[in-house]
C-alpha cells in the first residue's frame, strides 16, 4: 500500500499526480480530503511522469494541498456471496438499503472480460416474456442480448419491468435471478423498479445497483461492471438462470464522454471517444452461455435515443455488437398503444434458433414472416389512403387497413397485465391474418392455412 500527498492538480472528477513510480492501471485508490472525509477512485492513465485517478464521488470541494492519496494495489472487487440476493447497492458495490455490507471471503475484480468465444454455448433456448410483439416476432434466447431503443418519455421502464416480471422458459419451473442495473435515473424510477419487484414477488430474487441522477456521474462507469460481477457469480457458480436488465446504457456514455474529453481524449462521433465501441462491448459481450454450465446470462439494455435518432452513435454502436433491438415507437405511444413497439425495425438476430417444432410451435417462423409481410403491405395501403382517401382503395388494401387496425389494438397492444403465452400469441396472429384471403398468404404452407387458418363468417 502507497500514501502520497503528491496531488498537483484536478479536473471535473480526475485528480492528476507527478512524480508517482510503479503504479497500476486499474488500481483502487482511497482519497482523503482535508476534512478526513474518504473518496473512492480509480487509476485510469499511468505513465512516468503522470497518474491520473478517477475519483467516483467527484473532486468537488478538493483542497489538493492537503489531499492524500492511498493506492491499495488492488482492483475494484465485488464480496460476493447468495446473499446478494435481495439487496440494493450504490454503483461500487456498496449496500444502500440500510442493511449491513456483504461480508465474504470470495472477492472478484469487476473488470472482468468478455466471454471467450470459444467456451460460449450458443443460445438456442425460448424465452417467453408473454409479450406478443417480442416473443411471436422478435423471440428472445437464453444468453442473447436484445435491447430496447426508446424516446424520451416512452415507457421503456415499464416494459423492462414486465419483461422481469413474466419472463420464464416454456416448461420449466426454473425462475430468473434478476440483476437491474440502473444509471442516472430518478428517484421516481428507481422506486418504480422497487415496488413493481415487489408487487410481483420477485424482489428477494433481484440484486439492484441503483446510481441516481445526483449522485456522482463517475460512479456509472463502474455500475454496469459491478453488476455484470453479480450477474456472473449468480450464473456460473450458482447455476442460476439471470437476466441483467441496464437502463440506461446512454447515461454511461455521457459520463464516458465527460472523462473522456477531460483526459484529452481525441473526440470522435458526436464528442465521444473513439473507443466507445470497444468499452460497451467490454459490457455487452459478458453476456452468454458457457459450455458445460447450467447458469447464464440474458441481459435486456435500455438505450434512449436522442431525438427519437435511432442513428445516433449509442445506439448504432449498440446494434452493431448486440442481437437484435426492439425499438419503441412514439407514433404507437400517442395512439394509446402499449408496449409501443414498432414492427419493422425491430428484429431479433437469434429468434430463428428458438423457434419452431421443439421450442414454441413448427408454424412459428412462418407465420412472423407473413405478420411482417402483411403489416408492410398494409402500411403501404394506409399511406396511399392518406393520399386518395381509402373509400378509393381496392377491397383487398382496405382488407389490409382492417388488418393493420387489428394487428395494432389487438396484438401490438396487449396491456401490462396481460401476461400471453406463446400459443396464445400465434393463435391470435392467425385470427388476424384470417382478414386477409388465403391467396395473399404466400409465406405459410398450406398445412399452415389447413390447420389454423379461421373462415370468416359470412353475414
């Protein structure tokens, strides 16, 4: 352990050392004020000449002149013990529910690394979320990560809250571990998250990481760390089942960002640093199954979008190194529609190794690939109708006008209480599709259209 009073100047939350030999990137560090009081930092540049420590409660107040700073030659570590379960923790692992800290001898860094891809297990197994416009047309797997992309004041938190609620694999009574990580939210949000956990009786099954809008922004950047920590303890030594829901995956970049141009970090994209792509992978990619263990790890980020820009660097690095996203429409939300979720540019990458005979039922891919094809066509109908009126429409596009309605009210918004299983959700995609003739559903089999095809009473 080293103590130095060696601080020669701060920045935002960096405080800058000279002269400090032999110092480790990513060590934790203690400093103290000349109050007494103690901050936590890390070590985030090292070289002979300088040592810049990230402090994560913010170096507001920081008389450097009587400032000491102690490196403990040690990585940020996580007590890890079953009794992470139920609890709440700040962003570095510290309880604030008011309860003692977890005391244990296992200890692990946070930092840990991504997967490797040669032990990963490829996700292959369902999950119901009992969300039709999730599970029937972008299915989720066990290990994938699938994120939602949402607006400014879209309810992105009360669908990952009934995600957590009402996920499970068909057929199984095994139950999800829950690890929520939440950066610069509310206290209104967080104490949603909290009391939707517990109304629905899994909040002793949930470990939460809760970082506020006030606390200190240097503290998302090892929230999502910390958590993932829990997440992997969960899965891989206690064999559990865990989803990681992180919200919001653009509060880290903005604190990434603000360390970044403090540093002196060339800026890129927007003021971003240009190894944003490469640190939220160091997140995302530690996510996954892992040969020969029964646990795993599906997590569920939420990414808001600035300015609805579904092209802005957030989420268009997140899309490039994820599975998939889910993609909440604010045209939908103004309707009264929830979950708000828009049809076509939402995808599931893994969905077609989840589903059909063994796994949900043998039409499934077939009948999300007619949905897809029939609500584009009426889409094109509604649009056109904007133009001439639709009483001038053939009677097949007001055919597909009836559809888009239907597809809209009846499958698109479910409600947060209702809770569909997956048979209930195709059943309801063929009651839908039975709007259309027979001969414009070119992408189901006639076995398909024998079976579950419904005649329309004529009146």
């Amino acid at each position: 352990m080293k103590e130095y009073r060696m601080a020669s100047a701060v920045r935002d939350a960096l405080l800058f050392l000279k002269g400090v030999p032999n110092i480790a990137l990513g060590d934790r560090v203690l400093v103290q004020d000349h109050n007494g009081n103690k901050r936590n930092g890390q070590v985030i540049q090292t070289t002979k000449e300088l040592v810049l420590v990230q402090v994560f409660e913010g170096t507001a107040d920081l008389d450097i002149e009587n400032t000491w700073v102690r490196f403990l030659e040690q990585p940020f570590e996580l007590p890890l013990s079953p009794d992470l379960l139920g609890r709440i923790f700040n962003g570095i692992g510290q309880a604030s529910d008011g309860r003692p800290h977890i005391i244990s001898s296992l200890k692990r860094n946070v930092n840990g690394s991504s997967v490797n891809p040669i032990a990963r297990a490829y996700p292959s197994e369902f999950i119901q979320t009992g969300i039709s416009t999730i599970d029937g047309l972008n299915s989720l797997v066990r290990g994938q990560k699938l994120p939602i992309f949402s607006g400014s004041g879209l309810p992105h938190n009360r669908l990952a809250a009934q995600i957590v609620r009402q996920a499970r694999l068909p057929g199984k009574e095994s139950q999800f571990a829950v690890v929520f990580a939440a950066m610069g939210v509310s206290y209104a949000d967080a104490r949603f998250f909290q009391d939707e956990f517990e109304a629905s009786g899994v909040l002793n099954n949930v470990v939460m990481f809760i970082n506020h809008a006030d606390d200190p922004p240097m503290e998302r950047l090892i929230l999502p760390r910390t958590a993932l920590t829990a997440a992997e303890y969960l899965a891989y030594d206690l064999d559990l089942h865990v989803l990681v829901v992180i919200t919001d995956m653009t509060n880290y970049a903005e604190a990434l960002r603000e360390v970044a141009t403090a540093k002196g970090d060339v800026p890129a994209r927007k003021g971003y640093p240009g190894y944003l792509y490469s640190d939220l992978a160091e997140i995302y990619e530690r996510a996954g199954r892992i040969k020969n263990r029964h646990g795993s790890i599906t997590m569920v980020p939420v990414v808001s979008m600035p300015s609805d820009d579904i092209t802005h660097p957030i989420p268009d690095l997140t899309g490039y190194i994820t599975e998939g996203q889910i993609v909440l429409s604010r045209e939908l939300h103004n309707q009264g529609i929830y979950p708000p979720v828009s049809i076509p540019p939402s995808l599931s990458r893994l969905m077609k190794d989840g589903i059909g005979k063994g796994h949900t039922r043998e039409d499934h891919a077939r009948v999300a690939n007619q949905i897809y094809a029939a609500y584009t066509k009426a889409l094109d109908a509604r649009n056109l109708a904007s133009i001439i009126g639709a009483e001038e429409l053939s009677e097949l596009d007001q055919q597909y006008l009836e559809f888009a309605q239907g597809f809209e009210e009846k499958f698109v918004g479910q409600g947060e209480t209702v809770n569909r299983d997956i048979t209930e959700t195709l059943e309801l995609s063929w009651e839908l599709l039975s709007i259309l003739p027979k001969d414009t559903l070119t992408r189901v089999s006639e076995e398909d259209i024998a079976k579950y095809y419904l005649e329309q009473e004529i009146v």
